[in-house]
C-alpha cells in the first residue's frame, strides 16, 4: 500500500480538532468517507473540513472496498457493536476509548479481530504526543525510576451532556476521561500489574465515581499511586516521579505544560512541547505501521489493562 484511506463512524466534538483533522493530514493518509447518525451533520463536517465522502450509512460505509481502516468516533455504548461489525466486514479499526462498558466486552473483540485476521488500536493518543517523548528523556535523567505518585482533581460539579450520563458514557469521570492518565502511567511506567483501586460515590448530581484511589506496580516494580476527586475545591493536575538520581514532576492531563527537573546539578523548568491535534501523532504511527516503518503503541491488549483498572474502580462503588 502506498496510502492508508479511512472511514470514520461519528462526527462529534472528538472528530472537529483532537482526531479528525489527524486522517487526512498525516502523511500518506487519506479520509476517504464517513457517516453519522444524523446525515446532515456529517455533510456540515466534510464542508467545513473539505475531506471526505459522506455515506448514508454504516452498512454502506462497511462494503466500501476503498477503505482500510474505520474511526469509530461514537459513544462508549455504541463501541463494541460498532467494532464488531468493522472486524465482520474484515477491516481494521480505530477505536476511541474507552473500549467498552464492561472487560468481557474487550476480549469479545479481541476475538473477533484476531478471528478476522484485522488489527484494532485504541485512541490513547497521550502515548504519541511529544511531550510525552520529551518526558521519556527527561525520565533518563533520574533514572531508575522508584516512584510515582499522582494527583488529579477537577472542580467540576456535574457534567454535561452524554458524559454526564453513565449508560451511554460507561462511568464516572475516572471511567471515560482519566483513563487516558491510567494509560499514560501504564505506557510510561508498565505494564501495570498488581493493582488495588478503590472509588466513592458523594453527590447524587453526578454519575459513577466522584473519587477514586489506585496502587499499582509497573516494571521493575516501580511503585505507582494516584488519587483522583471530581467536584473539589481547587483543579490539579501533577505527576511525580522519583528516581534515585532526580525528581521529575510534570502535568499528567494536560497535553502540554511545564515540567520540573530536580537532580544534584539544580532545578531545571522545561516547557513540553504541545500540538494543535493531538491525536495526530498516534494516527501517524498507525499509518506508518501498516505502511511498514513503525509500529503503533495504543493496542487493544494495552488498552485492556487500563479499562480493567476502570472498570474495577466503578465496581467498587457496588460494594
């Protein structure tokens, strides 16, 4: 293959300058259609982003020989049936996180894309961004790693629209969003293994978990802790990990932001780098990887190790 032409499922918010854009900019890649549940917004989306054919449908999108792989960009709910029918029509996939509802529904997949002989990736794109590659050289500089600890709040006090709603969004805030950060840890310091985690539930206005605690190991077992708490006081976002020749902290969430270096030459702050779509870097690597000069890091097996982590936390509010 000299090109890699996508079809993309959705066209919400996720689609407009995170992961959209990502398809028909990246190199040797092409969006060649999409569909939406409303039609008329996924012609708005290909007017104003002048790429892409639009189809009236999934069933016709999933025949179209033209295209390799399909972006499901929908919600939570929808991504299992979704992926599915992509593996059925023996296509490969691009699936936003989080994979779905339950872990039984991820090996269910697992199964039918090595059953169709397809490969699917997982749109944990913070393991592409160069700032994350920045932070893997500075993590160098104080290495080995011994520790991390991490803290995320958001002042938050009820989400809107369908992330506000756990049928459709899977869980809680920790569930759909900051399994972004569970991952960052698992790529940057896993894979995760030994985990305990725990969530409460304190306001009846907000879904799923308003808290949530995590022990883990990773390799070499580094010890990792993080606590996280929706609808506080005060917003923060910090990650710091510790080594027997440094101290390193640096924002977890963000996308780019300002680090800290501490080792016995002195404290040193060095701005990460950020990009303007940030899933770009990771649809990159999926590109280059079926093209034969790469490989893509966001798996569907490394997903599964966060969404159990996830998953295991809204369970805990059962309890």
């Amino acid at each position: 293959m000299e090109k890699i032409r996508w079809g993309m499922i959705g066209c919400g918010d996720v689609t407009e300058i995170k992961n959209g854009p990502g398809l028909y900019k990246c190199r040797d890649s092409e969006l060649f259609g999409l569909t939406n549940r409303t039609i008329s917004k996924a012609h708005d989306w290909v007017k104003r982003h002048g790429h892409g054919t639009v189809f009236p449908g999934i069933e016709e999108l999933l025949a179209c020989a033209d295209i390799d792989i399909v972006y499901i960009a929908t919600t939570p709910d929808t991504h299992k049936d979704l992926a599915l029918r992509v593996a059925e029509a023996g296509k490969n996939c691009y699936l936003e996180k989080p994979i779905a509802p339950d872990y039984k529904d991820a090996e269910e997949l697992q199964r039918a894309f090595a059953k169709a002989g397809k490969k699917i990736f997982v749109a944990h794109y913070r393991r592409a961004l160069p700032k994350t590659q920045k932070i893997q050289e500075l993590l160098k500089k104080i290495a080995p790693i011994r520790g991390v600890r991490v803290l995320r709040s958001d002042t938050q006090k009820t989400i809107p629209g369908w992330r506000g709603n756990a049928a459709l969004a899977g869980g809680g805030v920790f569930f759909e969003t900051d399994v972004h950060l569970v991952d960052l840890l698992d790529f940057l310091f896993g894979p995760l293994h030994d985990w305990n985690v725990d969530a409460v539930n304190y306001s009846s206005s907000r879904p799923g978990e308003d808290g949530a605690a995590l022990i883990a190991r990773g390799q070499d077992n580094i010890l990792i802790s993080g606590l996280w708490q929706y609808g506080a006081f005060k917003s923060q976002d910090y990650c710091e990990v510790m080594g027997d020749n440094g101290i390193l902290s640096f924002p977890g969430m963000s996308t780019g932001g300002k680090a800290l270096l501490e080792t016995a030459a002195g404290i040193e702050e060095i701005i990460l780098p950020e990009v303007e779509h940030v899933g770009m870097p990771l649809e990159q690597s999926i590109v280059d990887e079926f093209l034969g000069r790469g490989t893509c890091s966001s798996t569907l097996e490394s997903a599964m190790r966060t969404l159990q982590i996830c998953c295991d936390a809204r369970d805990a509010l059962k309890k």
